[in-house]
C-alpha cells in the first residue's frame, strides 16, 4: 500500500486501526526520550544500606509509545561477583512480545575493566538506559557515588521532544568533563594541603599539635608582656596591667556567654582594653568588651563550637 491516511470515522467497519498505526503517529513528532518535565524524572537513586536503587516517578516515550511511573520503584541489583566489578545497566525496555514498557536491570560482564551493557535495540526490544551502576567486587550495598545519570546521553537514552531529536549528547559530555575536572582538583588541593601538615601530623598527631599550641601561647604571652612595656613607655604616668582569667564556655550553636571581670586595683579612668583568647582546642573563639569602667569590664566569651576551659587575657592601660 503506497498511501496511507489517518484517522478517520469508520462506517460499517471500512476503517480500522491498530495500537501499532496510534503509535507510528505520535512518533512521527515525538522522539524517544524521557519527558523530562522535572530535573528529578525517572532518576535512579540509592537505596540505602542495600543492593538496590530506586527509579523515581516520570515519564518517557518510546516508539510512540507512552511509558509512565507513578511512585517511587525499587530495582534489586544482583549479588556482587567475588574478585571482579561490573556495570550494570538501569533500562527502560519496550517489548513487542509482553506489550508493554517497564523497568529493569540489566546486568554486566564481570571483569578487570568492567563496561556497562549497550541497550538493546531491534524490531522486537528497544531499551533506553536510564543509569549505570558500578557493582564492584564482594560489596554488599550499593551507594549514590556508584551511580551514573545517563539521562541527558543522547547515545543511549536522551530527553524525549517535539518533530526530531534534541542531541543532548554535548551537555552531558561537557557535564562529565566538568565533574571530573573538578574531582581532579579537589583531589590536587587536598594532596598540596597534606603535604603541609605531613611534618605537623605524625605519629603522635596530639602531641605535636600541643606542643605547637604551647609555643604559640607562650609567644601570646610574651607579646603581651611587649605590648604593655611599650604603651608605659608612650605614655607618661600610664599604669599597666595585664590579667589572665579561666573561663568555662558551654556548647552553643550561635551566641555568647558574658562574664565580668574586676581589676586588682581601681584606675583612675576608664582603660583601654585589648582581649584576646588563649586556648588549647583548635576551635573558633573570640572576645570583645561589652563595657569597661575604671573598675571592671565585661567581655563576652563566643564559642560556636563546644564547651571547653579557656583563658581568657587582657592588657589594660590607662
């Protein structure tokens, strides 16, 4: 038959069709794909703690045909292999002989470099691959890191469209290259930062770092001992003291905890303050006068971290 024509009212049965001319009619304009009306369609997830993962609800078209997933589906993986990884694949499959599209998994070859299945496709099975899932050897769950999107691979799945095929073949190419250039930094600045702590952090991490938080304190000292000859020595009839004070600071996730501090001996004026902390725990802390008076001042201690014993110390000079 050279023409064809459709749809029309049939009168006594004169016209009829089938599933089949339906389906050649949508994909005359409609490609294969996902119908990606959210980023989240049909996205494959790990299911926590177990060899499985979890297709989440959209929709896809294949051949003309309509695929749909209403809720959240959870695929089994198959045991790992003992010595050798695999890449399985996560398929959507029309099928001519069940009549249907559905989920499935399709397995990989075990091997020293494992490859992921290549979709099937003929004039009885059309796949899209949805994921690929590294399975590597004798593990026991599967976790999000093994899972990667294939979606926008316009090679073997692709975002479904109107009247041809978006070639979402170069995004993703360019998403790849993205991620693994960034791994591949990451991974350079966290070796360029270990190298310069490899003389700090050896077999006694703890010890060198108290030692180092020794020498720095003692060193806080002595700079304040500096500080407050300086200032006698700049300004004429100045009285100079310098305080230290233990603290307890309790955990808090924001705020501050505020204590009052007295002079040894009244000054005549009020003093100029200069706080800071010396502490022995690696945490952020600071301190700031609230008040001063020629008697006291209050200082606010903040801890953002936990609680800990710190020492809190002043100049005061007036």
């Amino acid at each position: 038959m050279a023409e064809k024509s459709s749809f029309f009212n049939s009168i006594s049965g004169d016209r009829r069709y089938k599933a089949e001319d339906w389906a050649e009619y949508f994909a005359a304009f409609v490609s294969n794909g996902v119908l990606m009306r959210a980023s989240g369609t049909l996205a494959v997830t790990a299911l926590a703690g177990s060899m499985g993962v979890t297709l989440a609800a959209g929709a896809a078209m294949i051949n003309g045909y309509r695929y749909e997933n209403t809720a959240a589906l959870s695929l089994s993986i198959g045991t790992a292999h003992a010595s050798l990884g695999r890449i399985d694949a996560v398929m959507l499959r029309w099928s001519r002989a069940t009549r249907s599209i559905y989920a499935c998994i399709v397995q990989g070859t075990p091997a020293a470099t494992p490859a992921a299945p290549a979709p099937t496709r003929n004039a009885d099975i059309y796949e899209l691959c949805l994921a690929t899932v590294l399975v590597p050897a004798g593990v026991t769950s599967i976790t999000q890191s093994r899972i990667t999107d294939k979606r926008l691979s316009s090679a073997v799945c692709g975002v479904a469209t109107m009247i041809g095929e978006l070639d979402t073949g170069t995004l993703y190419a360019q998403i790849q290259a993205a991620l693994a250039e960034f791994q591949t930094g990451a991974m350079a600045d966290f070796a360029d930062w270990f190298a310069t702590v490899q003389g700090i952090l050896g077999t006694d991490e703890a010890g060198n770092l108290l030692t180092l938080i020794d020498s720095n304190t003692l060193a806080i000292e002595d700079n304040a001992s500096s500080i407050a000859a300086l200032a006698a020595q700049l300004k004429s009839g100045a009285r100079v003291e310098i305080q230290f004070g233990a603290v307890t600071v309790s955990a808090a996730a924001a705020g501050a905890t505020e204590y009052s501090f007295n002079f040894n001996n009244p000054f005549t004026k009020v003093p100029l303050v200069f706080p800071a902390v010396i502490t022995s725990a690696p945490q952020s802390r600071s301190v700031a006068p609230l008040s001063r008076s020629a008697t006291g001042m209050t200082i606010s201690v903040y801890n953002a971290l936990s609680a800990a014993s710190i020492t809190v110390w002043w100049i005061a000079i007036a």
